[in-house]
C-alpha cells in the first residue's frame, strides 16, 4: 500500500477530486493548509502584489493499493497543474499495514 500525500491549489480541488473520483479513487482526507515555498519574487494581479506562498493550499492524504499509485499520481498531476509556480507537490510513501476498526480486518482489502 501507498500513502500519496498532495498538496494543491484550493483553486483547483474540484477538478482533482472529481477526476480522482473518475478513476475509482473515492476515499481521502483533505485539509486547507497554509506554507511557504521556494519562489522569492511576488506576483502582481490587477494592480495588488502578492506571494505565491501566500495562495491556499489544500492537503490531500491518500492511502491506495500498490496498483493504484501510479493513475493516482498521473491524475493529480495531469488535473492539478496550471503550469505556473506554486502547483503544489506530491509524496509518496510505503504504508505497512491497515486495519479497518469496525471489523478488525487488516491488510489491503480495508481499502475498499
């Protein structure tokens, strides 16, 4: 199992989500986060500067089968991006075990 870790523009969730949801990801957990990132200059829209950093982020945590890690990424990535600084990242990391409470019952299955 894998967690995938996203973390995104709020601007863009809707479409992360449903496209996520087109390929039989229906289950994670999400969160408006704040950050700061690499990009030093600010960017001005309509006469007011901003910081990229200061743009809403939404976190999104993600626990998949092995078979699913790579649509899961490719779907975040192809839905995520506007192609300008401060899309967001993604990590992936192993998951040993995972038990479902109601039943007890552990392994990959309690992912479905």
């Amino acid at each position: 199992m894998k967690k995938i870790e996203a973390i995104i523009r709020k601007s863009k969730f809707r479409e992360v989500k449903n496209a996520l949801h087109e390929v039989g990801v229906n289950f994670f957990s999400y969160w408006d986060v704040t950050g700061l990132g690499n990009e030093k200059k600010g960017h001005v829209y309509r006469g007011v500067s901003y910081s990229t950093s200061d743009i809403q982020r939404r976190y999104l945590s993600i626990v998949v089968n092995d078979d699913f890690e790579k649509i899961t990424i490719e779907t975040i990535l192809k839905s995520a991006s506007t192609g300008n600084v401060g899309d967001g990242k993604i990590f992936v990391s192993d998951i040993k075990q995972a038990y479902r409470i109601r039943t007890g019952e552990e392994g990959g299955n309690t992912l479905n």
